[in-house]
C-alpha cells in the first residue's frame, strides 16, 4: 500500500501543478493535451460496465439511467480539496471504508489497478 | 433504518455467525431470521402489504408495475406452461408416485419442495427431484436451467398457484442446511465484497442503474420466471431460480456454484423458509 500511496502522490503533482497553471504547463509536468487524455481515459473507465461502473450506483453528470445507491458524484475538487483522500475512497483504504457500504474496494480488492484510479481520481476533479 | 435490522443477518454479516445457528429447538433460529426480516421490510416499507412482496419490483414502481400486469394478461410463458403439462403428461409415470405431495394430486407437488432429505442429509429441489424420478424410469434426465425443466416447473408452479409456501426444519441436519444457505447470503462474496443481502436486504427498493432492486421475501414465489433479457440472449427466455443466482454471483464477480449442486441448494432452501406464508403465484413476467 506504501507504493500505491506514492505513486498516487507522484499523481497529485502532477495535478495540482495543473490547476495551479491550467493553461501553461511547465516543462517535467504533463501537457494540458495529456491531461485531456487523462480525463477521457478516467471517464471511460468509471463509466464502462466492466471497470469502475461507478452509474450503477452513482448519479454523475451526463450519465445516463444512473443508478441512487451512493452518494451524487459532484463538486469533487470542493469536497476533496485533498485529492489523496479521494484516491483512498477509491482504492480502499481502511480507514475510509463504511461499514455494510455497497462501495468497492477497488484497489484493495485488485478490481482497478492505482494508474487507473488516478485516471479516475483526474475525471472527478472536473466534476 | 439500518438500525432496526436487529435480524441474524446483520449478525452473520457482522461476526460470521451463521455456523453455529443449529439450535436445539430446530427451526427456532430459521423462525428468528424469517420475522427479523419481515419487521426489517415493514419498517422499511410501511404500506407495502406483507401478501405483495411475491411481485418483486413491482411493489416499488407503479409505471413498470402498469407494465407488467399488461404483460400478465397475455403473457409470453403461457405456451411453456401449456409444454410443459404436455411434458409432465407423457412420462406421468415417472413422476406420480415418485414426487412428493403427488399422491395429493399434481398441484400439491410444488408446494412440497424444497425440502431436507433426512436420508442425504441433503436439500431436495423440485429440479432435482424431476430429474431423479425421470432417471429412476429409464428416462433420460433434462438439462438444468432453462428449456423442458423450466416448462415442467411452469406448469407445476401455475397448478399450485394460491398456495403457500410453507417450508419445514425439524431436524439439526435442516438447521444446519438452512444456516449454511443464510450465511451464503449474508456474507460477502467476490470481487466487488458484495453480498446478497447489500442488494436485496440493504438496498431493496433502490436503483442499480435503471434496475430497482427486489426484496429479499418473496423471491421464490414466482421462479421459473420468463424474462426479456433471457429471451434476447439465449433460449427462449424461462429460466430457473438457479440460473438466476448464477447471473447475480456473475454481477458480483463471484464465481458462480455449480447450478443444483450443495451451495445453491441451501441457498434455495434458506431463500425458500423465509418466504413462509407467501403465496406461490409461479410462472411468472420479470423484466
């Protein structure tokens, strides 16, 4: 879990650099175009049936039939400001888990790997 | 509302609990979790009648409910219920006689299963007891799920329609299957660390995309059921209770049991005593 833990800060870097500088992205960190890459994988992976298939129970923009298990998925750069914390939702962490909750435990339980989930974690932020 | 779910099943989920459910008065356990259950659904539900859980998702949306009983009216299995009585009558002989409750008459059969075998020590299905006795006669045994098992089963369950379902535990061998089939359902399984219970106890009534999800009572009232999915995948669309829990374990990312093998057994067996008192109203229309 250190490793996961690391990589997804390498993650939060990179991003946070971007927002700080959305337009004019210095050398060393990733292109707005690479970004707009990342954010298309993230929300190709969230919505596919067989990956994160987060509609099934998460409202998020645009999606259609979305499904009224878990929480709306909006304002997610306001209500994580921390994106470490959104990461570990989505990975598993133990301490964020909720009990009886229908949330999966996507890295812990090796559904999404941590790249992908940071891919994920990207996607959100724009929500 | 979690909170009032004081039931065996919260327990199971909480401490792996279920092992130990034998109890010296033998369905004094399965008692505790049927009414758990129904108290858990009425506080959850209170204006659902306890009689119309058998109707699934229908009791949740009065649109697709509309749908449904315009689809009942001339429904698509009635032609596998009319194949089926065809079925059951050509090798009458093997099942009169050899399937419980056949002394009373064919619309007491499905009424009977299922139910604990004290010689096997095992779960008996209807399923399974067809094919026994059509092995028994020299006949050549169906293939489970789907095609002439689900049209016997059709028309076995529309000849009991009315009755209840009416499940018995009296020994420590049934106490232990039904505890077995319990904790099949309330503990986590697969990939996704769902259970059944997070999607029919937890969440019943709320939507997994556009699917509402059904109450856990009243599942097997109404199995084999015909749905427009199966028909647009394979076969001609009537399906068993077993093929069904295939399906859901696949969503779960489970590895699904072998179709009437021990698991599914008792997990039917559990399914079937907590849905004592409901009206069997099979086959029927499922989305």
């Amino acid at each position: 879990m250190s490793q996961s833990r690391l990589k997804s800060v390498l993650g939060t870097l990179a991003v946070s650099a971007m927002l700080a500088t959305p337009m004019a992205v210095t050398a060393g960190e990733i292109s707005e175009e690479e970004m707009q890459q990342r954010i298309a994988q993230g929300k190709e992976l969230a919505w596919n049936r067989a990956q994160g298939n987060c509609l099934a129970c998460h409202m998020m923009p645009e999606g259609t039939s979305p499904g009224n298990i878990g929480p709306a998925l909006i304002a997610m750069q306001l209500r994580y400001p921390d994106r470490q914390k959104l990461f570990d939702k989505l990975w598993g962490v133990e301490e964020t888990e909720v009990k009886y909750s229908m949330m999966p435990l996507f890295g812990r339980h090796g559904i999404l790997s941590d790249e992908e989930i940071n891919l994920i974690v990207d996607y959100l932020y724009t929500l | 509302m979690k909170k009032t779910l004081s039931s065996a099943i919260a327990i199971a989920i909480a401490t792996s609990f279920g092992s130990q459910a034998i109890a010296v008065e033998h369905n004094a356990v399965a008692e505790q979790s049927r009414t758990d259950l129904i108290n858990y659904f009425q506080n959850k539900h209170p204006n659902r009648p306890f009689a119309d859980y058998i109707n699934g998702i229908y009791g949740y949306d009065e649109d697709r409910r509309m749908q449904w009983q315009a689809e009942e009216e001339f429904p698509q299995y009635e032609e596998f219920v009319e194949r089926g009585e065809e079925l059951f009558n050509r090798d009458l002989n093997a099942y009169m006689g050899c399937m419980v409750g056949s002394d009373r008459g064919v619309a007491h059969i499905r009424p009977s299963y299922p139910y604990f075998n004290e010689q096997t020590q095992q779960v008996v299905t209807l399923e399974g007891d067809i094919n026994r006795c059509r092995t028994e006669a020299g006949l050549k045994p169906f293939a489970w799920k789907r095609g002439d098992i689900a049209h016997v089963g059709a028309f076995l369950g529309y000849e009991a329609r009315g009755q209840k379902i009416n499940v018995v535990i009296d020994s420590p061998g049934a106490a232990a299957a039904f505890a077995a089939g319990e904790r099949e359902f309330a503990e986590p399984r697969g990939q996704l660390g769902l259970a059944c219970a997070s999607c029919h106890v937890y969440n019943a009534s709320r939507q997994a995309r556009s699917d509402i999800l059904s109450p856990v009572l009243g599942h097997v009232s109404h199995f084999p059921v015909w749905r427009g999915k199966w028909a647009r995948a394979s076969g001609d669309g009537l399906g068993t209770l077993h093929r069904r829990y295939e399906g859901c374990h696949k969503n779960m990312r489970h590895t699904a049991y072998e179709v009437q093998g021990e698991e599914y057994r008792n997990l039917e067996f559990w399914h079937a005593y907590i849905s004592n008192g409901l009206e069997i109203n099979a086959p029927s229309y499922r989305q």
